[in-house]
C-alpha cells in the first residue's frame, strides 16, 4: 500500500515538472526568449500620420523602407546598408545628443 501511494505521489510530481516545464516553452517561444528564429526584424518605425506608419524591415542582410496603412503595405525602396551609414549624421555622437529622427529624416529626404 504505501509502495503505490509513492509510486502515485512520484507520478504526480513528474507530471506537474513535465508540464510546468510545457508551458515554461510555450511561453519563451511567444515572447520571444530563448533562440530566435526570426528572419525579419523591425529596426524602425515611425508614424507619419493617423494610422500610416513608414517600417524599416531587416530581412536577412537586406533592409526594406515599407510605408504602411490600415489596408495596405507598400515597398517604397530597398534601402543600401552604405547609404543608410552615410546618411547619419554623426556616428560618433550617442543616440540622446542626438535629435531624434535626424537620420531617418535625411534619409527620407534622400528619396524625393
């Protein structure tokens, strides 16, 4: 009798680890901790209007300047890492002496 009231408790314990440790995955895995498997990667967003935004996307090594609405994304141009370098303004300097947006700005400016 007590033989299987401890194989039973023993049982009950390694099924409360082995969901415990079901849902310690399932969760890292929607937050996104643990590995990363993602490809494509918002560096930067910035809204230019009630419910338009313009999204810098990493995919792999290439970056995609996308202009987004409620009902459509658009590509608006590939963007070349050595273009988007020289368009900052000073990469010496920190991002808080910075004015934010500069970069994202001249770069936007680039493009009329």
């Amino acid at each position: 009798m007590i033989y299987l009231q401890s194989l039973t408790a023993l049982a009950l314990v390694l099924g409360l680890i082995g969901l415990f440790y079901y849902i310690a995955q399932r969760l890292a895995n929607r937050t996104g901790g643990g590995i990363s498997k993602r490809r494509i990667k918002v560096v930067e967003r910035v809204a230019v209007g009630e419910k338009r935004v313009l999204l810098l996307v990493q995919v792999g090594q290439q970056q995609l300047l996308l202009g987004a609405t409620s009902n459509n994304i658009s590509m608006l141009s590939p963007i070349d890492q050595e273009e988007l370098i020289e368009e900052l303004p000073d990469a010496e300097k920190s991002d808080e002496e910075l004015n934010p947006g500069t970069s994202f700005r001249r770069l936007m400016e680039s493009f009329r």
